[in-house]
C-alpha cells in the first residue's frame, strides 16, 4: 500500500457547504494541476483549500524525499466545525438568528503507481 501524506486545516471561518464545492474540484488531480486550478477560483473557500494542498504537498517533500510531480489527492473532504450562535433583533421585538459556521478541511495525497 501506497503511502499517505496529510494536512489538516481546522476552524476555517466558512460553512462546510461552501467549501465542499470548492474541494470538490480538486478531488483526485495531481497536486500541481490542483494548486494552478485553485489560484483561479473566485470562491471564498478556494485560498484555505489552496494553503493545506500546498502543506500537505510540502510536507511529502520535505519530510519523506517524494517529488511533487508524482503525487495526486488522494482524498480529501471538509467536515463541520462549531457553530457560533449570534443573532439581531428584528421588527417586532422579535430575534433573528444568525449561524456562524466553521469548517475543517483534510487533505491527504498519495504517489501515482506506475504500471
């Protein structure tokens, strides 16, 4: 079995929702071919997902000798992180509540076999 190279990003100030759209796009490409696709990305999400790929890619390289031309993302997903309750009054007297959510992102990379 392959072996896995990892980056974990935790508390990131956007919903998990959002950033899944964006993780979404890299999921399964090579590390370089993701990091050009995410510097170009308009969403919110796109600059956080960008530095742990990178981590994770620096992190192969410098701590186990692997080049970056032979590694992939393998699997990587945003989880839920807390959920700040805030809110305003509105009209009426009434409470509107506002859901400040975070996210935690994985990422984890694997050297393409060769046949």
């Amino acid at each position: 079995m392959a072996e896995e190279y990892k980056a974990v990003a935790k508390e990131l100030p956007i919903s998990a929702q959002k950033t899944r759209l964006v993780v979404d796009m890299v999921r399964g490409k090579d590390v370089v071919d993701a990091l050009d696709l995410l510097k170009f990305v308009p969403n919110k999400a796109a600059k956080p997902v960008y530095k742990v790929v990178r981590s994770a890619m620096i992190n192969a390289e410098e701590n186990f000798g692997v080049s970056r031309a032979g590694l992939y993302v393998h699997k990587i997903f945003a989880d839920e992180g807390r959920t700040l309750k805030r809110g305003r009054f509105g009209g009426r007297g009434r409470y509107k509540p506002q859901l400040k959510r975070y996210s935690h992102v994985t990422v984890i990379l694997r050297e393409r076999e060769e046949n």
